[in-house]
C-alpha cells in the first residue's frame, strides 16, 4: 500500500508539474502573441502617418526655390568695406570688429584655405561663383569675435546659417590644425626667458603673462561638493584660468 501510495503520489505531482509547464508556456506563447499584434498594430498605425509627413516634408523643401541672397554683392561689399586699396572702414575698426589686425587674419584665411578645399570658391551647376573664402572667414571669425548666432552673419556677409556654423567648424578645426603646435603649447626655456625679459622691461619683473579668470557652470557636480562650488552666480561653477603674453599666446 506505500508504495502504490508513493508510487500515485509522485505521478500525480508529475502529471501536475507537466501541467504547469504546459500552463506557463502557453500563456508565454499568449503573451508573446499579443505583443506581436501590439507591435503590428503600431506599424500600421502609426509609422505610416510619421514616414508620409517626413516624405512630404523632404519633398516640400527641396520643390521651395532656392533664395537668392546676392552673394556676389556681398562679397563686393566686404571687400570694399575693410580688403581694398582704400577701405570704407580704417584699420582701427577692422582691429574692433574682427578682434584681430588685418595681417593676422589675411594670414588665417590663406592658411586655412590652402589647408581645406571647403573654403575654396567654386562654381556651381548654373555657374555662377559661389561663396568665396573671404565671406566664409568672416562669417567664422565675426561669430567667435560676437558670439552671435549662426544667421547673424546672413544680412551682410550673404551667407545661410547651415553654411555659416559648417564654416564656424571647419574654420576652427583648421586653424587648430595648422597653428595648434605653435601656439597651443607649453612654453619651452627660451620662451620663458623671452617673456621673463619682457614684463623686466615693462616693470614686472619676474611676469610670464597677464592671468584672466572665468567661471564656468559645472553642470554635473555632486550634490555633496555643491556647497563649495556655488557662488553669487546661485550654480556650481568652475574657475577657469588662463595666462597669455601681449601677444595673446595663451
């Protein structure tokens, strides 16, 4: 009798457990099932509406004529103003508005132009001249200089605002390329002693530089360090410091 007894008991705890494994896996096949229909349902739905407005949208602004900022007159107009024989604007105001002098930047722009192609002037399809070198450096250099937004330059320099930041961006990454080794390095011996001699001779002996600070938002501080790092600015801030000679050699 105990083992008939042991022997029902271990096939009805069998048969129940098979039964459970097939209960399980037919509600994961149930689950799996209505997920898929979801998924189905959001397909048909809703993608089909995104993708036709995207198509669309693609398809409206490349129908929209081009605008015609008048490049050409720009470009006339720059060169006037501050590159010709007999500027417009004298060189104390290139000096303030391009925050450079006028040899430094003629000298970026031959650089970064025989460094990347981007810059060089090119026709287009209808062949008219595109924009040329001397409004894409303006258009980089006066948003360095302002810190204004990319279609500020549009009413005057006759650039779009896409054009403009690609310009910003390459401008910087050239002149980072071809004068990164000379002037964004550390100071080597004589450099110290060239810069120890000039601020001797200016009456600050024992000066390498003029020191400048900034604060900077540190947006991911730690809760714990906040305390320390906030200031009348009501953030967390970082000090950034920089030294640079008179000729601005950082």
């Amino acid at each position: 009798m105990n083992s008939n007894s042991l022997n029902e008991s271990s096939t009805d705890s069998s048969s129940s457990s098979s039964n459970s494994d097939d209960e399980g896996r037919e509600l994961r096949v149930q689950q799996r099932n209505e997920v898929c229909l979801m998924i189905q349902h959001v397909m048909h739905e809703y993608i089909p509406p995104i993708i036709q407005a995207a198509t669309q949208q693609r398809r409206r602004k490349s129908t929209e004529p081009r605008k015609d900022r008048g490049r050409e007159e720009g470009h006339a107009r720059l060169y006037n103003d501050y590159f010709a024989e007999v500027p417009v604007y004298p060189s104390s105001l290139f000096r303030r508005r391009f925050r450079m002098r006028k040899h430094v930047f003629e000298r970026l722009l031959n650089a970064v132009t025989q460094h990347d192609p981007w810059f060089q002037q090119r026709r287009d399809a209808a062949g008219r001249l595109g924009l040329s070198p001397l409004q894409k450096c303006t258009a980089a250099v006066r948003q360095l200089a302002y810190g204004c937004a990319s279609d500020a330059c549009d009413e005057y320099v006759r650039i779009s605002e896409a054009t403009s930041r690609l310009a910003l961006q390459k401008f910087t990454e050239g002149v980072i390329n071809l004068f990164g080794d000379q002037y964004l390095r550390r100071p080597n011996i004589a450099d110290m002693e060239r810069l120890l001699r000039i601020g001797e001779e200016r009456g600050f002996p024992g000066m390498i530089g003029s020191i400048d600070c900034m604060h900077w938002e540190w947006k991911n501080c730690p809760h714990a360090w906040k305390g320390q790092y906030q200031g009348r600015e009501g953030v967390a801030t970082l000090v950034l410091e920089a030294v640079a000679d008179r000729d601005l050699w950082i």
